[in-house]
C-alpha cells in the first residue's frame, strides 16, 4: 500500500512517497518558492541522483499536480499510475485543543483546522492549502491530517495553563500547546521499543534539537510537559528563536521597536545562536567560530548546552525522576560533541556516558554507560514515517 506525505509551508511542499510493505521510502522531494518567481522542484527517487527543475508554480495545487505527474513518470517515476496511491497524509502544525489524535478528513475536521487559523497564523494556512489541492487533485482518495500539538494535549493543566489572568485562556485559549509532537512521540516509542520495555513502565525525556527545538517529558507514554508553548519560540535557545525570556525584555524590544510584527521577528528571526554568536544560526558554524576563539560563539553554544541541561534538570524533578533520555533532530543527531557537553556533570543524576559509544551520527545507539542509571540514547526521528502510518490507520479504519 502506497502513501503520500505531504508537508506543505507557506511557498514549499516536502513529499514522501512510501510503500508501507516494509515501510520504504520509493521518492520524495521538495517544491520550494511557490507563488514567487523562480521556483523549483527536486526530485528523488530512491537509488538514483536527484533531478532539480525549475517550474512556475503559481499555487500549491500546481505542485502536487507536478508532484503527482512525476510520481507517475517513466522515467523518475515510481507508480504505474494514481490509483496505486492509497491515501495522502498532511502534517498540520495546530490543532488546538480540538484534534487530540491523527483523522481522516471530512468536511467538520476541514472547519475545526480553519477555526484553529488564529493560532498558528503562518502555518495552518499554508497546510491547509495543500489539503485542499489534495482534495482537488486526487478526488475519491482518502486523506488524513497529523498535528504537531496532538501527542501533547495530554499535558495536565498545571502545565499548560499561563501565570497570567486566566480569562486569557478562557476567551482566547492562551496555554501551552507544544509542537513537534509527532517527533517526541515517535522517538519515546522507538525507544522503549529498542530497550524491550513497555512505554507505560517509563520516564523519558526526548530533547528533539535541531533549527527549531523542544523537550519533552513523556510519564507512562503520555506528554506531561513540553518547552514549546503557545508558540515555537519558548524553550531552549534555537537556530533563530530566542528561547525563554523574562516578559520584561518583550516589554523593552515592544519600546525599542514599537511594533508586534518587528519584535516577533526579533525574537522568531535574529536572535537565538545567530543573535548570540552573531556568526551563524547553524551549530556547526557556531562550534567552528567557537574553536577559533570566538567568544560570542561559544557563549551561544554554552547558552545552548545550559538550556538543555535545565530543562532535563526540571522534568527529571518534575517526573519524579527519569529512566531514559532521548536525543534527535539534526544536532541531537549528530553533534557529537554537544551531547557530550550536555550529559557532562550529571552524574549526580545517574547519567553517565561512554564516549566512544557516543561517537556516532544519525543512527539508533546506546551511548549511556551499562552502569548508568539513566539510559541515554540517540533515536532518529522519523516524522513523515509516522504521518504514513497514521494515514494507514485512519484510511483502512474509515473502509
Ligand atoms: P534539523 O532542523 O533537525 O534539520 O537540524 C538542523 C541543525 O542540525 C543545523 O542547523 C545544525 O545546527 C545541526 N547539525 C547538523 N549536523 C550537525 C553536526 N554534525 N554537529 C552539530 N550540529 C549539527
């Protein structure tokens, strides 16, 4: 059974086709710049060199037929033609308090993610549109949306409700939603599935890092806290984004600055490792700055290393203790150094490291000590995988 995943943004499309015999990736790529000049298409199908062009794309319902065209191709195709595909699965970044789990599309779930579009104002339209060019293009063919925010609407209130007047969340549902929840969900499974114990016996903290990031305590299965809040800007500090910040300092940049708009970028765009280290928003670029002696670089790095570290500190006390903590994204992924900076001190705590083992990137691996009370571990995550697989659940359900 074939899926299509489709991760559509304001002016780009990711997409994944999968055989779900055997869970393999056939071809997957990206259309980047829709609705502006210049825009592209890269194309990869599994075991040959990737094909970039340069197509117009006026709007998304332009791309996924492209994208459908060429999934169909002789050539770079992968299907013999569209009704080999089962159903197509759309990541939704919001789905407020509303959508606690993946669904099949109906015309109610389409109203609920529309009714949802005040709070994720850049996001829920730009996936919304390529749901719709979906429904266009592909009639009779199921789809299924995947939120962001789902796997944490376990969170109790004392986790999700704001210090400030409670009307806020009332009137305007101002609480701490998460994101990246289809991540943090998968790896804390993965992970009681790679040590052989049942999710429910488990106290893990997932720390998905890469230009965006969070961290995640997950008691029994369930999201009990989460960095993320009511935007993807709290937390640890990220590629761009701030991190946590005293609301005094919003207060100052709204003086200095004078406008939402200019101090949401502010802190959504110029600050976190690129604000701090003034070199790069990328880690790499920021560890390299760091060992050639630049000192902002590696005081970004140090913020970095000490957020993660209080946060593991915090849910750990939180939990009542931690059994397993799990690193992914691009730098829980691969930066090896980072992960060793992380987990340095913390034997206090039970965590202690094997530094050969840890030396290692993109791949499932152990890197705790035997002898560590703590299980420490890196698990790839594997979002659009996910996505297929709730789409096939939900599309053969609904059958
Ligand atoms: P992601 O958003 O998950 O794709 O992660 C992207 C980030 O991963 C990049 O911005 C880098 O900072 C980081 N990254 C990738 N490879 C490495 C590496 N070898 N060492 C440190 N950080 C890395």
């Amino acid at each position: 059974m074939k899926i299509l995943v489709l991760n559509c943004g304001s002016s780009s499309l990711k997409y994944q086709l999968i055989e779900m015999d055997g869970e393999k990736v056939m071809a997957k790529g990206l259309v980047e710049r829709i609705g502006i000049e210049g825009s592209r298409i890269k194309h990869t199908k599994t075991g040959m060199d990737a094909i970039t062009r340069e197509v117009p794309f006026p709007n998304h319902t332009a791309a996924i037929k492209y994208v459908l065209d060429i999934l169909v191709d002789a050539e770079y195709g992968v299907l013999k033609n569209l009704n080999e595909l089962y159903a197509t699965g759309h990541r939704i970044v919001h789905g407020g308090e509303k959508f606690t789990k993946s669904v099949l599309v109906t015309p109610e779930v389409v109203k609920g993610i529309e009714e949802v579009i005040p709070l994720a104002p850049l996001h829920n339209p730009a996936n919304l549109q390529g749901l719709k060019a979906a429904m266009e293009v592909l009639p009779g063919k199921p789809n299924v949306v995947v939120f962001d925010t789902a796997f944490h609407q376990t969170m109790p209130p004392k986790a999700f409700v704001y210090g400030i007047d409670y009307k806020y969340y009332e009137e305007n549902r101002v609480r701490r939603y998460g994101f990246h929840g289809t991540s943090h969900g998968y790896v804390a499974k993965r992970a009681a599935e790679i040590l052989g114990k049942d999710i429910k016996d488990l106290k893990i903290i997932t720390c998905h890092l890469g230009n965006g990031s969070s961290i995640t305590a997950v008691d029994g299965g369930k999201s009990v806290d989460t960095s993320f809040g009511y935007g993807t800007a709290e937390g640890i500090l990220m590629g761009t984004r701030s991190g946590n910040l005293d609301p005094s300092v919003m207060i100052f940049l709204m003086e200095q600055l004078g406008t939402a708009q200019k101090v949401s970028d502010e802190v959504h765009k110029k600050a976190g490792l690129l604000g701090v280290s003034g070199v790069s928003s990328d880690l790499r670029d920021v560890e390299e700055a760091a060992e050639k002696g630049n000192a902002r670089a590696k005081l970004a790095e140090e913020i970095l290393i000490n957020g993660v570290k209080k946060y593991i500190g915090s849910y750990a006390a939180e939990m009542g203790g931690v059994d397993v903590i799990v690193f992914t994204a691009g730098i829980g992924e691969n930066g090896i150094g980072f992960r060793k900076a992380v987990c340095e001190n913390m034997e206090y705590m039970g965590i202690k490291i094997d530094a050969e083992k840890n030396n290692c990137r993109g791949k499932e691996v152990i890197f705790s000590t035997p002898d560590s009370r703590v299980t420490v571990m890196v698990v790839p995550t594997d979002e659009e995988m996910v996505i297929a697989r709730d789409t096939l659940r939900c599309a053969s359900e609904a059958k």
